[in-house]
C-alpha cells in the first residue's frame, strides 16, 4: 500500500506491507484523514516518535477485515477512530475515561498511522459513524473531542469568556462553547501573539482559553482574568512555557488543563452542529501532495486540510457523496 513514511529525516510516499489485524484489533480502509500541526512537527522531527513512522492520526474510512476475536463490527462498517490508545491499567481507564489516559499510545507517533491506505487499530478506539456524517466529519472528531474538553473546566454560563487564538481551534472552541449555552463570548489573538494591552482592560473575563501556551500569552491571560478567574489550558507546548507565577498568586487565579471529552459526544456534536464547522473544513488531497498541505499547515491552521489515500479512485468531487451514501454494508 501507499503511506507517508518518516524515515529519518526523510518524509516520502513509499509502498510499504498492509498490517494484519492482531487480536483485538481492526483492519480500516482510510477515507479520509485529517492534516494535524502535531503531524507536521512530527515529520519535522520537532516531536518524539518512532522511526520509521507511517504518520497521520485523525481519520474516518471504512472496516476492511477483522482479528477473529472481535465482535461488534463488521467488514465495511462506516467508522471514526479515537487515535489515543488507553494502556486500560491506570486509574482513568479503570474509572472509563480512556480517552485521557495518561499513559496512552497515539497513532502517528509511536505505532503506524493513518496517511495510507490501511490501518490497524484496537477495536476499542473504534466507532460507527452515525449515517449522517461524511468521512471528512468523521475524520474531523478527534479535533472536535479535544475542544469538548473544555467543558471539563469548572465554568458554566453565564460566565464570560476569551478564547485566545484566531485559527480554526479557537473557532472551533468557541462553537462548542455556544453550543452548551455560552453566549458571552469572545474570541481574539493570533498565532504570534498579539498585544492585547490597551484593548482589553484588566479583569474583563471570567475564564479564558488559551489554545497555544506561550509565557507572554499566559502574562496577558493572567491580566484580562478576573480575581478568582480560570486560565483553561488545552494546547500542548514544545518546550516549557515560563509564567508570571507572583501574578497569578495575586489574583488567586486557577490555572487548569484539559486534554478531552468524550469521542462518542464528538460525533454526537458533529451529527447535530454539522453547518456550524463545515467552514472549518479545508480540501482533500491526494497522500503525494503532502509537501504543499505540509508547508501550508506549517503558515496557517485557518482550514483543516484532508488526505485521500485513494483520491485517484475517486476523485474530489466524490469524496462528500461518498462519504454520505456509503452505509453499513453499502
């Protein structure tokens, strides 16, 4: 099969074996998978993984075959995968929350993923997609799991919020945010961080997130929070990120993580909010075109971008028909 191989320094499409099924695992077909920042600072080599590394983590397609020990899915189910794989020995696992397992395995960076044709995976991050859906949705669940996270933080409306960033994961946080009933709202910032000071007086929100920590992003969170106000963190850094900790200790504000919700409420969220993201969603391209969808991720993440590792089968136009006629058995 064809796949975007890392080898090294080296990021190439090479053919290389379909996976076989272990037990307890799947064998899908990929539709459809989504262009993640990770994926690129993955074949940057700005990201700890294995080597040589099939790459790509966020995608939808359909069940090809099946270890013989796994039930409750059949060949050419129409599926969405959580690409986190719970060790299922911690704590969380125990208590049902795999999807922020801590100790986790992700696809794309420490087993095969899902820039090619095939992929195994565990049956247990596996999910049908409700018929609705097409598999550009479906690929785009595990972004939309992330921003549910948010809702994890001590916050209900009518709290006022901020929500720093101007790409598609601020956009998309915010969408969520409404969704659940939260009308005071705002959104602003940029990728380098703009300054804020003068446009936004001091102690404006109730809780602001922010999508990518950096120190002096965090220093102007702390100053437009209210005393008693939450910093909700849910980006994930390179490097250590310093902050302003006599700041903080002085408006006792709370600084509080988030990784996850759930990915069956993910898909629930797409089913029903579907025209609130569709603006978000970029173009699908074939696996050969990852040096331009690469560099283009690199510039900006207004759009989220798709490949097709079976664009030539199918071609552009088909890929939305596709993914909404073909059902179960279909």
């Amino acid at each position: 099969m064809r796949a975007i191989l890392k080898q090294g320094t080296s990021v190439r499409v090479k053919r290389v074996p379909v996976p076989e099924p272990e037990a307890g695992e799947v064998l899908i077909r990929v539709a459809v998978a989504g262009v993640c920042r990770s994926d690129v600072n993955a074949a940057l080599g700005l990201l700890p993984c294995a080597d040589p590394l099939v790459l790509g983590h966020e995608f939808s397609g359909v069940i090809a075959g099946l270890a013989p020990d796994v039930r409750g899915f059949a060949v050419e189910d129409r599926v969405s995968v959580m690409p986190l794989i719970p060790c299922m020995q911690c704590d969380r696992c125990a208590d049902g929350e795999t999807e922020c397992c801590p100790y986790h395995e992700c696809l794309g960076f420490r087993r095969p993923g899902a820039f090619a044709e095939f992929v195994t995976v565990p049956a247990r991050v596996v999910h049908r997609m409700p018929g609705a859906l097409t598999f550009r949705e479906g690929a785009y669940a595990e972004p939309v799991c992330s921003s549910l996270g948010v809702l994890k933080a001590e916050i209900k409306p009518p709290d006022r919020g901020l929500v720093h960033g101007a790409d598609r994961t601020a956009r998309l946080t915010e969408r969520v945010l409404r969704s659940y009933g939260f009308t005071s709202l705002d959104v602003r910032g940029t990728r380098t961080g703009e300054d804020l000071a003068g446009r936004i007086p001091p102690d404006t929100y109730d809780f602001v997130v922010v999508s990518e920590p950096r120190g002096e992003i965090l220093d102007e969170m702390i100053r437009v929070v209210r005393p008693g106000g939450r910093i909700i963190v849910r980006g994930r850094p390179l490097e250590p990120v310093p902050i302003d900790l006599d700041a903080a200790l002085r408006k006792e504000v709370t600084l509080e993580s988030v990784s996850y919700g759930t990915f069956a409420e993910s898909l629930g969220f797409l089913s029903q909010e579907t025209g609130t993201i569709s603006d978000l969603l970029g173009s699908v391209r074939p696996l050969e075109d990852f040096e331009d969808v690469f560099s283009a991720e690199s510039e900006s993440q207004r759009l989220k971008s798709f490949f097709c590792p079976n664009f030539a089968a199918i071609g552009t136009d088909e890929i939305e028909a596709w993914g909404r006629l073909m059902g179960p058995g279909g």
